[in-house]
C-alpha cells in the first residue's frame, strides 16, 4: 500500500483520495513539429514587430507611436497613434516590404491632411482621388528627403501590376498614373497620356510643397495666411497647435497649386467622359434602362466598355442623360478603385522571392485612407457636439435623487415585507435585499426626416448632412433612441431604430448629398419627387411604434410637396393626422434656405427661412427646447415609482 502523499495511485498528495491522475498523452512526431514551427513563427513574428516599431519610433522621433498587427488593411489610428500592418501583408511579402509601406504611411500621417480641407472639382469624390494620387508623391518625398534610406524602400512600391484598364474612367486611369512612376503612362488611352504629360511638371511642383520639418512653428505672417486662408475650412472656433497650423497651411498652399495647375486638366478628362456617355445613351435609347440597370448592379463599368467599343459620338444631349452619364462615371470609379488604385504592389522578400500579386478575390490592404465624408462633417462638428451633450444631459437624466428597488439576492437593507414571504415560500431567499438606484433615463425617442428631393443640391445638401450628422451623434452619445430617413417619392431609410449606430449607417448618412443629386449607389435616386406626405405618415407610425413619454419628429424640407403619388392637399391631412395621433407625438417643421415661409402653411409648430448655415444649430436649439419644455410640462413622471 503507498504512504498518503507519495504522489502514486489515487492520492493527490496530501493524505486525501483523489481522482486518478489521467495518463499523460505523447505527443506524436508531426504534432512536436508543428508546435516547434509554430513557435518559431511567433519569435519571427515578435522580432519583425520590435523592428517595425523602432523603424515606426525612429522615423516619427516618438517613441510612443506604436505598430500593431491585424487582419485586414493598413491604417493609422491618430487617437492611440499607432499604425496598423496588414497581417497578411507581413506572413507573405516579409517585414522588408512592411517597412516600405511603413515609411510611406509615416509621410502621410505627417503632413497629409487635404481631407480636411475643400477640393474644388466638379465630383467631389473623383476630385479627391486626384488629390489622394497626387498626395502619393508628396509623402514619399518628404520621408526621402527627411530619411533618404527610405527612398530606395518605396521606390518598389511604384508597381501596379499589369496595365490599366483603357474601360476605366479617364480620370481614374490618371490618378493610377500620377500615383506610380511614369512607366505605367505606357498603354493608357490618348486623352490620358497627353493630360500626364502636361502636368507632369506641375505634378514634380506639388510633391515638393512639403513643410520642411512639421514641429516648426509658423511665423507671424504664416500665422496670419492661416487665419485667412485656412481656419475658414476648418470646425468652428477650432485652433490647431502652432505646429499643427504650418503642417496644414502647406497643404493648403500644395492643394491650391494643384487647384489651378492640375485638377483643371483632370476635370477636363471628367467632362470628356461625361459628354461621351451622354452621346453613347442618347444614339439608342434602349440603351438607357440597360445603362440604368447596371447601375443599379454596381456594374457601370460594363457601360464604359460598351462605350469606348463604340468610338466618338455627337447626338444631341439632354439634362437628365448628362445626370445618368455623371452616376455611370462615378460608380464605375468608386468600384475600380479597390482593383486598381489600391492594388497591393510587390517587394522582394529577404530571400529574394517576389511577393504575390494582389487578386480580386477578397478586398486589398489600403495603405491610407483619406476621411469619409461623415467624418469630415463630423470634425467640423465636434465642439458642437460635445456642448449639446452637455446641456441635454441635465434635461435627459431625472433627479438623481436614489431610488430604492427590491428582490436582490444581497444588498444594503433586508425588505420586512419579502422577508416574511420568505418564511412562507424558503425558495424566495435570493429576494430578501433592496439596493439604491440611480432612477433610469427619460423615455424619448427622435426622427429626423429630411428632404433629399433635387431642390436640395449644393449649400443645402451639405447642411442637411451636417445637422444630420449633429443629431445622429448628439442622441447616440446620450443612448436616447433615434432614427434618421430620408424621403424622395417614397422614404430613404438611413437609420432604424433598432439598426446599430455602425460605419454602415454613417456611410449611409454620409451619401446624404449624393442622394440628393441621384447618384448614390443603391440610393433610391428619384430627387425629382418629394411625396411630403405619405412619407411623413410612415415615418410618424415608426415613431409611434417606439415606447416612449416624448416622441419628437423633426421634418426638414425646403420645397413644396411636389410628389408622383400625392399632392400638396396630401401633406395637409398628414399633418393633421400625426398631431392628433397621439399627444406624446410633437411635429416640427423646419424650412431650410430663404423663401421656405410656405412650411408654416403645413406644420403648425415650425421654423421658416433658417440659413442653410444655421440649419445644424438649428436642429441642436429645437431639440434642447423640446425636452426641457417636456421636463417643466410634467415629463418628470419619469421618476416616480
């Protein structure tokens, strides 16, 4: 018999009878060497890591920017400052090509910084995609110049990987071209090649308007050109260090030099394109719903093709075939650029093996990604939003004033009354305590209904985006319930109640102005209509679908109803239906832009002729008013029980 604690048979080692130990299972051969690979794959990983983030220290002159390793694409996230390599980027082209892409993303967080500012072109997107390409050669010599070892690094970064598509928009094709060395102007189209080598100057100009050294501060007199030429594009009241000032007044002054060197001559391919898709679709007009078709597809590509087939055409051209042309063009851009512009380009690995070719079977790593148009909205935005919050925090949370609840299974008190039920029913012995609360938020829900009809192009477009934006991240932040909708003929849905606050839905708010011009992918894109009514009926019953003590419905709009399934008389009984429907429900109306007195002939509680730069505090004041007026009115029922 063993003595207790000799560690055989069942003991465990302290007198006691345990379990038996289970037999040990060995390891095959395979499975020692996979973990020893594995292993070896984890120290290679972690060396690869220590060197990327002491390149990523050194070239920053901060040791507490940071490098990590993810799925997915590159980034650079400036809150937490650190640089994102793509995983797979690292395990198949090596830490040599990492370094490289490493180098380039450094020059873009530096000085690139045009997505904070405004890019003169007739499509906005397209126009920053120039500017995006242009922005390429601008960083990489800036980091050369700064670190000349880098220049031989990104100097195998300029591959594309195969000739350029001649179906592509020529504008595109251009930004390919400006952002990888002159070579890859061989085989692009005529237009494109003589557009490259006009510019081509012009273009060596800009990648040299670099500031010297970004942590110099500005002079007195760059002090006053940012002033003048800069703090107008920047948020309101916003004030950049000083060293900050001079990084953006040289993109200012590189993106004015390119705003009348060479957007001009990429504008000029744009509009080219434009007249040639109009004459493609007007020569046969069964071409218009195939064209409209593969539109809707995300396949306009497919009509490029067709048309460049076709050669030069001179049919007469109407309006509304140049606004279909406009779609075609930019959809067939939006879709090429992750094929294209964005292609992973090849760097030998240490061994001397070139890297694989990006395919097209999955989404390419993006090496920079210029701000969307929700977070530029958002960062002129966000003093503003952070105040609202602040104020509407007070009239949101009732008295503070600590409840009492009961039927807890531990807590600061035992309930008499729970306590002699206990004796009765022993099972309830996990309800006997009660604990102090903070009493729960008031009950509110919002709408926010914009028109998104063609009345609303321009100023107005960028107005509503950023009071929408304003509202949408106002109510988020505070978790009251929102939702957001668009309506045309029929309603836009942006936000639902129960959807996630998520990039997909700031996408969505994002493309508020191209709704509004029709050319939004899988937008409804009817702006010629705005069925007032109908829409204002299905967004109250979603409104009223939410439990809440306030239901607040704000309508921007700044036309008549001029709807394909109502009339004007229409938008009349909606209103009266909605304000009767229940007494929880308040209906605002705002008129955007002058001349909009005709809305107080429809809602009865509304605000006529707000400026279109005015809309957003517009928005803020009469969501503040409401819910401090439904705090005095008898809203603070909310705290009872």
């Amino acid at each position: 018999m063993a003595a207790p604690g000799d560690g055989s048979g069942g003991g465990d080692g302290d007198g006691t009878i345990g379990p038996a130990t289970p037999p040990r299972r060995i390891a095959s051969a395979a499975e020692e060497r996979a973990a020893a690979e594995q292993r070896a794959a984890d120290a290679a990983l972690g060396e690869d890591l220590r060197r990327l983030r002491a390149l990523a220290a050194g070239l920053c002159q901060d040791a507490r920017v940071g490098v990590d390793v993810a799925p997915g694409p590159w980034a650079f996230d400036r809150a937490s400052r650190t640089f994102i390599v793509s995983a797979e980027d690292l395990r198949t082209a090596g830490v040599d090509y990492c370094a490289a892409v490493l180098a380039r993303q450094v020059g873009h967080a530096k000085i690139s910084r045009h997505g904070l500012l405004q890019v003169p072109f007739a499509d906005e997107e397209l126009g920053r995609l120039c500017v995006d390409a242009l922005e390429v050669a601008r960083a990489d010599a800036w980091i050369g110049d700064r670190y000349p070892g880098a220049k031989a690094w990104i100097a195998g970064l300029d591959e594309l990987g195969g000739p350029i598509d001649p179906a592509l928009p020529d504008v595109v094709a251009f930004a390919i071209a400006c952002a990888a060395p002159l070579s890859a102007a061989f085989g692009v189209r005529e237009a494109v090649a003589q557009a490259l080598y006009d510019t081509y100057e012009a273009r060596q100009g800009y990648a040299s308007l670099a500031p010297l050294d970004p942590v110099t501060p500005p002079t007195v007199a760059e002090r006053a050109r940012f002033r003048l030429e800069v703090a107008p594009q920047l948020p309101k009241g916003l004030l950049p260090p000083a060293a900050e000032q001079a990084t953006l007044l040289a993109a200012s002054a590189a993106l004015r030099y390119a705003a009348a060197e060479i957007l001009p001559v990429a504008e000029a391919l744009y509009w080219d394109d434009v007249d040639a898709m109009q004459a493609y679709l007007m020569e046969r007009p069964d071409r218009i719903p195939w064209a409209r078709q593969r539109l809707q597809a995300n396949d306009a590509i497919a009509v490029m093709r067709q048309m460049r087939q076709r050669g030069p055409l001179s049919p007469p051209k109407e309006s509304w075939a140049e606004e279909l042309a406009q779609a075609l063009i930019a959809s067939a851009a939006l879709a090429a650029l992750p094929r294209r512009v964005l292609v992973r380009e090849g760097l030998p690995e240490a061994g001397g093996r070139k890297a694989e070719a990006a395919t097209d079977e999955g989404p390419p790593p993006s090496f920079w990604t210029p701000p969307t148009a929700y977070e530029r909205a958002l960062e002129r935005l966000r003093d503003q939003v952070e105040a609202l919050c602040r104020r509407l925090e007070a009239a949101l949370l009732p008295s503070r004033r600590l409840r009492r609840r009961d039927g807890f299974p531990s807590g600061r008190g035992i309930d008499l009354r729970r306590l002699f039920a206990f004796e009765a029913d022993p099972r309830r012995v996990g309800e006997l305590w009660w604990r102090p609360t903070i009493p729960d938020r008031r009950d509110a829900a919002v709408l926010l209904l914009v028109d998104l009809s063609g009345s609303m192009r321009g100023p107005k477009a960028d107005a509503a985006l950023l009071g929408t934006v304003l509202l949408a991240e106002t109510l988020d932040r505070l978790r009251v319930p929102f939702a957001i909708q668009g309506f045309q003929d029929v309603l836009v849905p942006l936000r639902g109640f129960d959807q996630p606050f998520d990039d997909a839905v700031r996408s969505a708010i994002g493309a508020i102005p191209q709704e509004i011009e029709g050319r939004r992918l899988g937008g409804n894109s009817s702006p010629a209509f705005n069925d007032d009514g109908p829409c204002l009926l299905e967004a109250a019953a979603s409104l009223l679908g939410q439990s809440a003590l306030l239901r607040l419905l704000i309508v921007v709009s700044d036309g008549r109803p001029e709807g394909r399934r109502s009339q004007p008389k229409d938008l009349n009984a909606a209103v009266t239906t909605v304000c009767n429907a229940d007494p929880s429900l308040m209906l605002v109306g705002l008129g955007l832009g002058p001349q909009t007195e005709h809305v107080r002939q429809y809602y009865p509680n509304a605000t006529a002729n707000v400026p279109v730069d005015r809309l957003a505090d517009e928005i803020a004041d009469r969501l503040e008013r409401v819910l401090l007026d439904h705090l005095r009115a008898g809203g603070a029922g909310a705290d009872s029980g």
